[in-house]
C-alpha cells in the first residue's frame, strides 16, 4: 500500500521554530549579564522599568541571532552542530529569518530607547549591528579572528545593562566588558580543538584550522593570562569587594591551570583520551562567567568595601 | 451534501502552536506597554515632548520673570473692573 501525500510543499514552521531562530542559549548569558549590570550599577532602577530592559536587551541579541541564521544558513547546514537549525532544516525560510531579524531589530533598540534611555537603545542598536554585520558578514569567513573581534558583541550586553541605569559608561561597565571579551576566545577555541572537523567542512577559518593546534593551545593560554588581571582589577572598584575577590581569584588560578594543561598536551595524548580535558576546560570556561558575574550579584548585596 | 472527513494534519498542529504563541506574545508586549506607561506616569517622568509649538512647561526656568502687578486684576467690563472704578 503506497501512501500518498497530497502537499509536500514547504514545510510549515511551529512557533517554537520562530523562538529557536533567537538562539535562546546565547540569549540566557545576555540576559544574565545585562541584569546584573543594570543591578549592580550605582543608580537604582525602578524594578518593572529594569525588567523590561533587560528584556528588550535579550530580544535585540534574539533579533541578532535570527539575522546571524540568515545569512549562515549556508555553513550551518554542513556543519553537524547547526544543521538542525530551523533555516537549513527547511522549517523556517531564509526570508522568513531575515524579516523576523529586521523587525525585532527595530522593535527591540525603540523599546530600550522608551524604557531605560536612548543612549542604551543605541548601545544595543550598535552591538546587534556589530554582531550581524562586522562579525558575521565581513569576520567569520575572512580571518582566524574572527571570534576575538566578534567576541565583543557579546561582551556589550552588560555595558548596555549599566548604560540603563547610569545613562553612560564607567570604568566597571568597561571592565565587566574586559572579563567577556577576553574570556571569549578561549572559550571558543577550546570548543574548536575538539569540534574541528565541522569547521574545516564549512570552510570557516578557525585559527584550529589556518594555523594548527600547537598555535591555538598556545593561544588559549596567552589569553587566561590576560584575562586575569581584567578579572581582578573589577575588585578593587565600586562594584568589587573581598566576597568577589575572593571568588575570581579561585577561579582565575583554576582557568590559568587548566589553560597550562592544554598546552603542555600534544595532539596524540589528546585524542588518545578523546579530548577529555579540552572538554573539560570548555565547560568550566561556561561557569566561570557565570561564577564571576554572580559573584558580582552578591557583592552588590553584601555591599562592598 | 457530502460530508468530507475533517483530518487533521500535521501542518495544522503547527499552525496552531504559531497562532497560539503569536496571540500570547502579542497580549503580553500589550501588558508590558500598559505597565511601563503606569511606572512612568506616577514616577512623574517628563512625558511632554515637541509639539510644533512652544510649551511653558518644557522651557527652561526664566530667572528674572517679568514683574507681576501688584493688585488683582479684572477684564473691563465684567462687574469685578466696575467695582474697581467704582471704589475711591
């Protein structure tokens, strides 16, 4: 018995396929980082006005994920990690995502701009910019550092938080910015040791793949050095205290550690135990923002110096 | 009248879950709105903006003001300016 379908046209695409064009994972650390940029700033906020920031912010990274899907579709479908992407899975059309990304865009920066200030609203404005065109569109496929440069899209997310608040910049908003931006190459870069084979498929110039893995281990290193002292210094201002000094120092010697085992290791030990410890030093790379980040959340509750 | 069998498809669940989930996002960006407008208008927040004339209450504050007269007073005509004629 044959069975017959009378349209296999497009496939029709849920509701749920629309939120995963957002990237709802990255969007749970803008979320998280903005917050406690706009909490922990010196200018208090009214709570329900602080809510819908914080939103709106999370909405403008979703618009920009939704514009990054777009115009990636073709090195998502290639690569095994993207390839059930709503865009190169066929549920939702490449139009579709670029329209849903220009919209929320525009929707997102008018609403910060009404709810916080408008110096945040072109913050955001800025940074959706930043991570759709200079890193996607001109970056990723052009240089191995790409994910240095793109790193600082999401390095902003608490800079727009504290610009929310305080109207402007500061010397802690530019240091919350410093512990992402150069936190992110490592974080990546390990992710590239072991997930290698999908970026040479896609053609993507991963520093794993233009310079080898003997380079990129030294950068990992290189870059928990300099990740460090950005991570310290945050103590000794308005925003740190002894709780959170306590907490990065801990937790910079442990990433400064694990970076020394990654380079001390060849490609042979590597993948004689499946890349156990890049594995590992990936995702301790994803608790330390979040410890640094919620150690700041407490600080600012136990009050400082 | 043919009766025609009522299948549902697959295509339709999904429809559904998008009109469903558009219907909540929708009724939920209209609360949003409504509560942020509550904040700002009992926090006093300046709401007044540019409308193509000037508004008193937007202009900076003058600090000489132009001298007041001194005693009330009333438009001519109106029983309020005769009495003032009328008193010594």
């Amino acid at each position: 018995m044959a069975d017959t379908n009378a349209y296999e046209g497009p496939a029709e695409a849920g509701f749920g396929d629309y939120v995963a064009l957002l990237k709802p994972r990255v969007m749970s650390l803008v979320v998280f980082t903005a917050f406690v940029g706009l909490w922990i700033a010196p200018v208090p906020m009214n709570p329900f006005v602080a809510f819908c920031s914080v939103l709106f912010i999370a909405l403008g990274g979703g618009a920009s994920g939704a514009l990054n899907m777009w115009y990636d579709s073709d090195i998502d479908a290639v690569m095994k990690r993207t390839a059930g992407r709503p865009v190169p899975s066929g549920r939702v059309s490449r139009d579709d995502a670029l329209a849903v990304g220009l919209a929320l865009s525009g929707l997102s920066v008018m609403m910060l701009g009404l709810a916080a200030n408008w110096f945040a609203a072109g913050f955001l404005a800025f940074t959706i910019f930043f991570y759709a065109v200079v890193y996607t569109i001109w970056l990723k496929r052009s240089t191995p550092q790409n994910i240095v440069i793109g790193g600082a899209a999401g390095a902003f997310p608490p800079m727009i938080g504290w610009a929310c608040a305080t109207g402007g910049i500061g010397l802690e908003s530019l240091l919350m910015f410093a512990l992402i931006f150069f936190w992110t190459p490592p974080h990546f870069w390990a992710l590239a040791l072991f997930m290698n084979n999908d970026y040479t498929k896609a053609g993507v110039p991963m520093l794993t793949v233009t310079h080898g893995r003997r380079v990129t281990r030294r950068h990992i290193f290189g870059y928990t050095l300099v990740l460090a002292p950005f991570a310290i210094w945050l103590a000794f201002t308005s925003v740190g205290g002894p709780f959170y000094l306590a907490v990065s120092a801990v937790l910079n010697v442990m990433f400064i550690a694990g970076g020394w085992q990654i380079l001390r290791r060849s490609e042979e030990q590597a993948e004689a135990d499946g890349y156990k410890v890049e594995k590992r030093y990936f995702r301790q790379s994803l608790y330390y923002t979040f410890l640094h980040f919620l150690a700041l959340l407490v600080q600012h509750w136990m009050g400082g110096w | 009248m043919v009766m025609l069998p009522r299948v549902e498809h697959e295509l339709h669940k999904r429809r559904r879950s998008r009109n469903i989930g558009l219907l909540v996002v929708l009724l939920a960006f209209a609360a949003l709105v409504f509560g942020l407008s509550i904040v700002k208008i009992t926090n006093g927040d300046m709401m007044e903006g540019f409308d193509h004339q000037p508004r008193a209450s937007v202009l900076p504050q003058d600090p000489n003001p132009p001298a007041k007269p001194a005693g009330p007073v009333a438009a001519p005509g109106t029983p309020g300016a005769r009495a003032l004629e009328e008193s010594p």
